[in-house]
C-alpha cells in the first residue's frame, strides 16, 4: 500500500513539474508514440484468467524491468503512467544526463529503484533516448 501511494503521489508530482515548467495546463498525458500500451484498458484478461487488463508487449516488458510485474493492477497502471510522463519529460527537455538525474531523483520517494525504474521506462516506450 505505501509503494502505491508514493508511486501514485510521485506520477502526479512529475505531471505537475512538467505543467509547472512549461507553463501550461496539463489537460491529458499520453505516450509519446503508439506504444500499445494497454494500461487502464479493461481486458478480457490473459490466457491464464486473470482479472485483468492483457498487457502490451512493452508494458510487460517494462513491468519485469522495473520489478513492477508482481504488483497490484492499480499500482502497475501508476507505474506504467509515470513511465511514459518520464519519456514524454525527456522527449520535451531532452536526453541529458542531467534531466535523467532530475526524473529519477524526483521519482525516489515513489519508486524503490528510480535508475533502474528510468532505464526501464526508456527500454520499453522511448528507446529512442537509450545511451
């Protein structure tokens, strides 16, 4: 329950910053391409029945990367949505070492493992930003 918090306090915070930054109104957040991202989508489940949204290929990908695959749906949604502000973040300021520090520090009161959590978001849905 505390990880899902700070997850979902930490995805609102860098949505804000981002706002804040830019100086305009944040009406919606989407990734940056069609990632096939399914998160939030209401699924028929996977093969194995589940109650659950089915998962793109990138998602689950990013979700075992990041250590975010044993998760609650919810957090796992959070989790996804924080990954690809972080990619639309560095897609609008740039690759910089600097903005990777900025997104990852940023996001350590919400995650376990920011670097890794980054380098997971970026693997999966901008990896056009891999270094």
């Amino acid at each position: 329950m505390f990880t899902r918090t700070r997850l979902i306090a930490s995805a609102l915070a860098v949505g804000t910053a981002v706002s804040v930054m830019t100086g305009a109104t944040q009406i919606a957040t989407a990734a940056p391409f069609d990632s096939g991202s399914a998160s939030g989508s209401a699924g028929s489940g996977s093969s194995s029945g589940s109650a659950g949204p089915q998962r793109s290929a990138a998602d689950r990908q990013f979700l075992r990367d990041s250590y975010y695959d044993e998760e609650s749906y919810s957090v796992q949604d959070a989790a996804i949505g924080l990954a690809h502000r972080q990619c639309g973040y560095l897609d609008t300021y740039g690759n910089s070492a600097r903005n990777r520090i900025y997104l990852a520090e940023s996001s350590s009161d919400a995650v376990d493992y920011p670097y890794t959590f980054l380098h997971a978001a970026i693997d999966a849905y901008c990896p056009w930003h891999q270094s």
